[in-house]
C-alpha cells in the first residue's frame, strides 16, 4: 500500500525485453484483486512494441524499463 492506494510489482532481469505474454500473465494476477490495484511491471532490458501496444496505456499495468527507475 502507498498512500491508500494497492499496487502488486513485477520486475524481469533477462536479456531479451519483455513481451506481450509475460504482461498478460502479470495482468492476470491483477485481475482478482481491487479494481483499483495497479502493477507496476519493471523490465531491465525494456519490453517489446507489441508488449507496450497491449498495456501502454489505460491499463492497471504500469510498464517499465530500466531507465524509468
């Protein structure tokens, strides 16, 4: 919890960025929680353009590579 709000984070440390797929499975762990919970989905090596087109926007996941940190 951070200020009233519920978040459930993720972060991938492996050499290829982060897809479509390891997002949904994220997205899926969200789902059953409060509507208001986000996810903050951290990638070292960044995420794929089909990941980000998927979950770039208006989403409860929150994509992220290793620059935003």
């Amino acid at each position: 919890m951070l200020q009233g709000e519920t978040y459930l984070v993720e972060a991938k440390w492996q050499e290829a960025p982060t897809g479509v797929a390891d997002l949904h499975t994220f997205h899926g762990k969200l789902e059953p929680t409060a509507g208001w919970t986000r996810g903050p989905f951290v990638s070292n090596s960044g995420l794929t353009e089909d990941g980000l087109s998927a979950f770039g926007k208006g989403k409860c996941v929150v994509c992220m590579d290793s620059l935003d940190l």
